[in-house]
C-alpha cells in the first residue's frame, strides 16, 4: 500500500456524530413516553349539560367537554343526571375529552 490509508472526511465524521446524538435522544424520547404522569392532567369543574348513551356532556368555563365514568365511579353505582356539577380531569393534549372523578354533592332543597 505503500503509506497510501483510507481517508475519511471530516463532514463524514460529523454526520456520524450526528446520526449518533439522534439516535441516542430518539431512545430516551421512547424511554420517557411510555405513561402520562398523573400531574399531567387537568382538573376542571363544570356542569352536566347533555346524556349521550354513557357520555355525559359537561359545560365548563373554557367550552364543553366530552366526558365519561371513572372506574370508581362505576363501581359505586355513582348516577349522574343534567345538572349536576362534576370535576372532570382533561389530558392537556386533547382539551375536548375527560373523565368525571367526583360528582359534587346537590344542594340541600329541604332548607
């Protein structure tokens, strides 16, 4: 071969340097979006305006929220009619959609 090597280029170098970075950012990014934390969510009191078959349409102050049963709910036989003032927790990707965690007890009519 007489002294004659394999020469790399520089940019080549960089470009490995690169697709390596990427590469190990593009592991964790799946690494960390696994679940949601539960801090992540948003709470938000509002009023049942509207039944549609289990979902319940509730009138908050930023617009209307398409909602449905927690699991605790449903297992307590908890019953929800118009009316009712719930809190609802909204995944902050998808402020249309939720889930009622509490229903607020209904004012006392008797006095």
């Amino acid at each position: 071969m007489n002294g004659v090597g394999f020469k790399i280029s520089p940019y080549f170098i960089l470009f490995l340097i690169n697709l390596f970075l990427t590469a190990t950012v593009y592991n964790k990014i799946i690494l960390v979006r696994g679940k949601m934390a539960k801090s992540d969510l948003i709470e938000i009191d509002g009023e049942v305006v509207d039944v549609q078959r289990e979902r319940f349409v509730i009138q908050t102050p930023n617009g209307k929220v398409l909602g449905y049963l927690a699991g605790r709910q449903k297992m307590n036989n908890i019953r929800i009619v118009l009316g009712d003032r719930v809190k609802v927790e909204v995944s902050p990707y998808d402020l249309s959609k939720g889930r009622i965690i509490y229903r607020y007890p209904a004012p006392n009519q008797n006095g």
